[in-house]
C-alpha cells in the first residue's frame, strides 16, 4: 500500500501550523494548534487574552468564566487553498453558564478532512479500494470565577487521528492512534488597575491570560518505541480597549506563544521527553537566544461599531510573525463581522503577498466563515471589555 500522497499531504498541514517543525523533530496531530475561528483569525490570530466568545476554548477557557448565556458557533475553511487539495477544517463550539455550577460547561469538536486516497498493493497500481484520512478531536470543559477579577478555565480533550485503517504490506497495526490532554488556564481581567506616576485607571479596559494546552502523553501508530509528543502549548495574551463610548469600541491584542516540546540525546538515540518534563526542559534546552527565536507573536485590531443587543458591525486587521530561523512565517490577517440581535457571521482572511519575495505562507489566500448564535447573556452593568460579535 502506497500512503506517499497522504503523508505529503500531512507534511504540507504540518508546515502550516504554529511551530511544528523545529530544530529536533516534530509533533504529531499538528492541527491542534490551528487558529479555529474568524474572529481570532483576523487578528492576526490572537485571541489569548480577549477570549470573551465560545473560540475562547481553544484561545483561554478561563475567559468564558467572565460570561452568561449560552452560545453555539461553528466555522469553517477551505484548508491551504494555494495547493488545491480536498482539504477543509471544521471547527464546532458550545457554552452554557449554569448557576447550579457557578460556572460554564464547555464542549467543542475539531475536525480535519485531509480527503480521499486510494488504497493499492505493493507491487503496482492495482486499485484494494478508497479510505478516508482526517483527524478530529472532542473538548469538554468548565470555567469559573476565582473573584471578580480571576477566571479559571480547564479543558479535557480526546484526540483520534485516522491516517490509514491498516498498516502497509506485512505491517501491524494501523495508522490509526487516539490519545487524550488537558488544558489549563486563567485570566485575569482586573475592574480596578491604577498605573502609578500617571494615577489612570485601566480597570475595565485591560485583560491579560494564559493558557497551557495540550498537556498529555506521546502518541503512536504502529510503533510505541517511536511515539511522538502532541503539541503542548504555552500562550500569553493581552487586550486592551483603547476607544469605548456609546457606538464605538477599539481593542488591541497581542500574544505570544511557544511550543512546550523538548528532545531528549543519548547517544545516538533522540527520544521526545514526557509532557511533564518537557514544560521544564522547553525553556532552557537550548541556548537563550534560540529559545526567544521559538517565540511565535501576533497581534490584532478590532473596531466595532454599534450598541450590544441591537446591530452590531465590525472590522479587524492583524499581524503573525516567526522568526526567519523557525519557519519565517509572516503574514496579515483582515477580517469583518455582523451581528443582529442573537446571530452573528464573521469571516477571515490571510495574505502575505505584500512581503518582499511574495507569498512566503502556505497559508495565504486561506478564508475562514463563523456563524455563531448566543442568547441569555445577563445585561452588562459596567463597562468591561466587550463581549465578542
């Protein structure tokens, strides 16, 4: 059986993603660090510290402890479009506050389609049939407040990824292999923050979260002794609103985020650490300079104009950036969105084009659509960052 074609397509999905190649080797199931929705993605795919829509899931659960209601999103995209290959993302979300709890619950399911391949023997073209690769992965999760300020968030995940049913020729096993991780996170969202020296308050107006994702163990196909880490996660955000009054909202978002992943040499042997270890190890296995290399950034612009509960329009602009030695992706993001009463659309759009040498991201050209319906909000009684459209 021939898998060239689907490992090729895996590799190209792989380069795509938020640091998955490095120096030392790779993670598996790279999708998880897709940026899954339109709002986010238009802003340059930072959402860590704004995190106020059921995106947050992914971006910071711990900023849905900051909401009520009940909302209901899924978006949709047309994965590397330059390639034309049937490649194509779903990403589905839900959240509920529920006052038994004092908190909400959480679920979302990701969802990769990377297309049909045709199954053949080892000796030449003779068709044994079709099979379906994709990878998916269903979240559960609760968020709370810790005080007025403090939110905690925490997410349980399985993960399946289905590369090939079987293995090749005389192969055991499949390429078949399901793990589970967990995330933790917490945002802080201060109502009262005086700067000192300048005696102004940016209570209201400021939020900041991390978010630790994908914490769990290796995964592996066929071979244990070979599993390879999934891709734990460590993501810093911030947002800002910079304009608020009646019909005019303005914020800032800027994130930072690093792969948690660290190798292990011995010899001629180079085995991935466990999780656990490598949250340690992944900050100082390598000299300083190379470590702040591996930093990704991004950050983002929102301007919405309207009143919440009515009609609401938005425009969003932002900037990705990697450093030349892990990857050299850059690109900026435009984005737009509507809501009227309970239903929201918003859409997403990357290009890197206006770089010298051109296109320099596989993802450019790549557009991104949400719909999202969220209803039973309490009514704000302060101003705060505003709720997401």
């Amino acid at each position: 059986m021939k898998l060239f074609l689907g490992l090729l397509l895996v590799s190209l999905l792989a380069f795509s993603m938020e640091k998955v190649t490095y120096a030392q080797g790779e993670t598996a199931v790279p999708f998880l660090l897709l940026a899954p929705d339109s709002r986010a993605g238009g802003m340059g795919e930072s959402g860590g510290g704004l995190a106020d829509n059921s995106a947050a899931i992914f971006w910071n659960p711990a900023g849905i402890a900051f909401l009520s209601g009940t909302e209901v999103s899924i978006t949709h995209s047309n994965w590397l479009p330059q390639f034309n290959l049937d490649l194509f993302y779903d990403y589905l979300t839900f959240r509920k506050y529920i006052d038994d709890l004092s908190g909400s619950v959480t679920a979302s399911v990701t969802y990769m389609n990377f297309g049909e391949f045709v199954r053949t023997d080892e000796t030449g073209p003779t068709s044994l049939g079709t099979f379906n690769a994709f990878d998916a992965a269903l979240t559960l999760g609760y968020a709370t407040k810790l005080s007025s300020d403090w939110g905690l968030g925490f997410n349980f995940r399985i993960i399946h990824s289905q590369l090939s049913p079987q293995g090749a020729g005389n192969e055991q096993g499949s390429g078949v292999a399901t793990t589970v991780s967990f995330d933790v996170a917490t945002m802080w969202r201060p109502t009262k923050l005086v700067l000192p020296f300048i005696d102004y308050d940016m209570g209201k107006e400021f939020s900041v979260g991390v978010n630790i994702s994908n914490l769990g163990p290796k995964i592996y196909y066929i071979d244990k002794a070979q599993a390879d880490p999934i891709p734990t996660n460590f993501r810093l955000g911030f947002a800002y609103k910079l304009v608020d009054d009646e019909y005019n909202s303005l914020i800032y978002t800027l994130d930072f985020s690093k792969l948690l992943v660290s190798r292990k040499v011995s010899g001629d042997n180079v085995t991935a650490r466990p999780f656990y270890q490598a949250l340690f190890y992944s900050w100082g296995d390598k000299p300083l300079s190379q470590e702040l290399k591996e930093v990704v950034s991004s950050m983002g612009f929102e301007y919405v104009y309207g009143q919440p509960g009515d009609f609401l329009f938005a425009l969003r602009t932002g900037y990705f950036y990697e450093d030349p030695s892990n990857g050299n992706r850059k690109f900026i993001t435009l984005g737009a969105g509507i809501r009227y009463d309970i239903y929201g659309f918003d859409f997403s759009y990357i290009t890197s084009s206006v770089f010298k040498g051109g296109d320099q991201s596989p993802l450019s050209d790549t557009l991104r659509f949400t719909v999202s319906v969220g209803w039973g909000a309490a009514p704000e009684t302060t101003k705060g960052l505003p709720r997401g459209i």
